[in-house]
C-alpha cells in the first residue's frame, strides 16, 4: 500500500527483495530511496537499522541528493556481520517547508512579520517536543535562538531592507 509519502525505487535491493543485499561488516554502502509527496510541502526521510538480534539503532537522517530529485539517501556502516534489516521512514517536514518559503519571501519583504512569526512558533514547538534524553542541549539552545531571532523586530527590519 503506497501511503501519503510514498518510498518507492529503494537500494539496495536483488531481484525486487527476493534475495537480500550483501555486504561486509565494516564496510560503508548506500541506502537510498526516493520519497515524495503531494503538493508543495516538504518532506524528509530517514533510515533505522536493525541488528540480527533484533536490536533497533537509532534513526539516521537520509539527505536529499539534489535539489528537486525526490531521491534521498544516506551512508551506513554495519559493525558486525549478520542479517540486518533496515527501513526507510519519511514524514513530512514542516520546518523545510517554512524554510523554503521564507527563503523566497524575505528577502522579497513579502509576508516577513508573518514569516518570522511561523517561524518561531515552529521552532518553539520544536523545542518543547524534544526531551533532553534525546536531543542535546546545544541544540535545544539553538532552537530558542532561532525563536528570539524570529521574534525580533532587527530581522524584520533588516531583511526587508535588504
């Protein structure tokens, strides 16, 4: 079943899953997938191995490898010889999207109070999400950076000036 954000054209991959992909312990290879979705918003994935004793290692970000190709992948080294599996997840990235828009717009001085402010309300719900179990704290810094620096009317100013 293809879902919202479909994961289609997945590597590796022998004869369409039928057999399983190869390679060494230590060596370093490519998963990669292509993900889309409807519409304009962003999306990103990310990869999660499993061990051969069923242990699950933590996601792996998956990078887009060109602007506008849907195509992401990411470089994985497994440690130990065995049966890995991995799976490829995606989700749709809210923050890319507000990115990618405000890129456009601020420097243009369109919507740029409005951009900041959706700005900051997202990294503000991004900040109160993460527990600090999993994120570190100079990130969680930086989320509240990015927020303050949304809010403040010297962004504003400043790029619409620009």
């Amino acid at each position: 079943m293809i879902g919202r954000i479909p994961i289609t054209d997945i590597y590796p991959v022998v004869d369409g899953g039928q057999w399983p992909a190869k390679a060494v312990a230590g060596e370093t290879f490519e998963i990669a997938a292509t993900v889309f979705r409807e519409g304009h918003d962003a999306v990103a994935a990310g990869v999660v191995l499993t061990a051969p004793d069923g242990r699950r290692g933590h996601l792996k970000h998956m990078r887009e490898q060109g602007k506008g190709t849907d195509r992401w992948a990411v470089s994985v080294c497994l440690p130990d010889e065995g049966d890995w599996q991995f799976r490829i997840e995606a989700w749709g990235d809210p923050i890319g999207t507000w990115l990618h828009d405000a890129e456009i717009k601020i420097p243009r001085g369109m919507d740029v109070e409005l951009m900041c402010e959706e700005g900051a309300r997202l990294f503000e719900r991004a900040a109160r999400a993460v527990r600090a179990t999993d994120c570190p704290a100079p990130t969680r810094v930086t989320a509240r950076r990015a927020t303050a620096t949304a809010r403040s009317r010297q962004v504003s100013r400043r790029t619409a000036s620009s």
